[in-house]
C-alpha cells in the first residue's frame, strides 16, 4: 500500500498534511499537480500563491524533512485553448473557455495527470491510499469522492477527522503555513477557472488587470463567453458600477503606540475586504495602549472577519483613497 498526500497548498490540503503528520499516519509521497497556463514562465496559480508556493515547500521541507513531487500535464491552458475540436459540438472551432460544468481545465490539467500518475503505481500492483484536503463541510465534493473509491484506490480526508474549512485555516496559521492568498480571498485555484465566483473575479480586475486583460484578449478566440451568457467585457462594466459604492471616513489610530494620542483619519470602501459583505455599523470604541486610552472607530462585521486596525492602516495606505500620511507599525 502506498499513501500519497495531494497537495494543492491551499489551506485545507496543507491542514490535511499536518494531520497526517501529527497522527503519525503512513506517508510515502506528498505530490503538487503544476497547473500552467502556458509553456514558458506563466503559472496557472494566482501570482500571490504562485510566490507562496516556494516559501511552504521550504517550511515543509526544513520543519518536516517533506519534499512535494511535482507532476503536470502535457497540456497548458492556453495551448488546450487553442486546440482544435475534432468530435462534437463546435467541431473545427477552438476547445475555447471551459464551460462551468464539466469544465475541460479541471480534466485535462489537474485530474487526468493526478490519475495518470495513480494508475502506473496500480499498474505495478501496489494499491494506493490518497489523502485529499476536503473538509466536513463539503459534503457534494465528499460524495463525489466516495464514488471514485475502489478497492485499490481509497481516500482519506480531512473530514475524516471532523474538520471544517476554518478549523483547516486556523490548523495552517499556527504551523506558519497559511497561504497569503486569504488575506484578500477565502478561494485559492487557478486565475483562469471558470467557476470562480463573480466576487472572486471581481479581485481578479482589480487586483491583476494584466491576467484580466489575457483573458479578454483570448475571449476573442473563444466559441463560448468566460461566464455563460455574460462577456468579460460585461462583468467588466458591472465591477465598475460597484466600485462606486459608498466610502466612510474613519478615525483610528495612527499607529500600534498611539500613546492615547495620535489617530489619523483614513477612507475606506465600506465592504469587507475577505468576504466582501458590507461593513458593520461605525462606533465609537477604546483603543488601549498600555494605561493610555484613545477614543476612535470601531465596527463589528456581520461576516464575522475581524477588521484589525493594523490591516485597516495597510489598506488605507495601498486603496488609493488616501492622501495624507498613515503611521507604520513598530
């Protein structure tokens, strides 16, 4: 039997891999499936987990002794894009976007290598028991994964141990091993899926015109629209509508050592950063430093995401809104 952890390095396989290594369960491989989009520099990943990948493989190899296998496959996205259709629909047109449901770039470029690679050690006549990071509460993706088991190929996930997608984040932050991606997104994945949610896009816009723009550019080249019955172009044009909701102003302090006196007021989009619900109401709340108190905003989300201030000071510095000069943490 050979035990194989899939690992995305998203917060909920990484979660599955501490389990295993708390447990002391059989480990013999951790494998990463490389998603690109094409054949040169250009990941499938978001450019912020593109840069955390290398940081985690680090942490887990010199605070776990694990080196991660990587496996790919022979497409790229953008080279199955250009793909000419040979059967079915659209015959002699491009493969173009993947639909939303039974997307191709979910086959093609993350199942068929992983599936390819499981198959040669079934082929050699060892069986194989995958560990895979889906939590207690995804219970249509627990059942999927229930009707692919064979009797040579079982799954272990982190529902087996009761864990939810939160607990799997909390499990990641104490190790250090919790992705940036989620300071800004509660969804790791590839740049280019099209099941990304309309707010998850929505970050995508704002925060990498560049690879917003790639895809433009290829809708073009596409039979299908990105999303159904709705271009680029469109979801484009809506983003910007909702960017113009409403802006408060809000005072907080200055810096971590307000010493009870130095605040500064900072514009803010009233829409929580993560989950990007609507902030909670404005109060006027104690910020203590010591003995030393200091008067100024506070709010409590709906969401449940906590607006610390010093992510509130960083996010007033980079949002654009802001002119005058916001402290630093010391």
């Amino acid at each position: 039997m050979k035990h194989i952890a899939s690992c995305s390095f998203g917060k909920d396989s990484l979660a599955m891999l501490l389990k295993i290594l708390e447990l002391g369960l059989p480990l013999d491989e951790v494998v990463y499936c490389d998603i690109r989009f094409n054949e040169k520099s250009l990941s499938g990943e978001t450019p912020e987990m593109a840069a955390w990948i290398p940081q985690a493989e680090k942490i887990l190899k010199e605070k776990f002794n694990i080196t991660v296998k990587r496996i790919s496959s022979k497409w790229t996205f953008k080279s199955h894009f250009y793909r000419v259709k040979r059967k079915g629909n659209h015959i002699g047109d491009n493969y173009g976007f993947p639909y939303v449901v039974v997307a191709w770039c979910n086959s093609r470029l993350k199942l068929e290598p992983m599936n390819k690679y499981i198959k040669q050690i079934l082929k050699s006549g060892e069986s194989v028991t995958e560990y895979i990071g889906i939590a207690k509460d995804e219970p249509k993706r627990l059942e999927r994964y229930k009707e692919l088991e064979t009797e040579k190929h079982k799954y272990v996930t982190l529902a087996d141990f009761n864990i939810t997608e939160l607990e799997a984040m909390e499990i990641c932050r104490k190790h250090n091993l919790l992705s940036p991606i989620y300071q800004s997104s509660f969804r790791g994945g590839c740049w280019f899926c099209p099941k990304q949610s309309l707010k998850q896009l929505k970050w995508l816009y704002s925060k990498h015109p560049e690879l917003w723009q790639i895809l433009k550019d290829m809708e073009r080249d596409s039979h299908n629209t990105f999303k159904p019955n709705m271009t680029l172009s469109d979801l484009e044009e809506r983003f910007k509508q909702e960017t113009k909701m409403e802006i408060k102003e809000v005072t907080i302090p200055a810096c971590a050592e307000h010493q009870g006196l130095y605040s500064v007021k900072v514009k803010l989009q009233w829409i929580c950063p993560v989950y990007h619900k609507e902030r909670g109401e404005i109060k006027t709340v104690r910020s203590y430093d010591g003995s030393q108190v200091l008067f100024c905003d506070g709010w409590k989300n709906s969401c449940g995401h906590v607006d610390y201030y010093c992510d509130v000071r960083k996010e007033a510095k980079e949002n654009g809104l802001n002119t005058n000069k916001i402290g630093g943490e010391k």
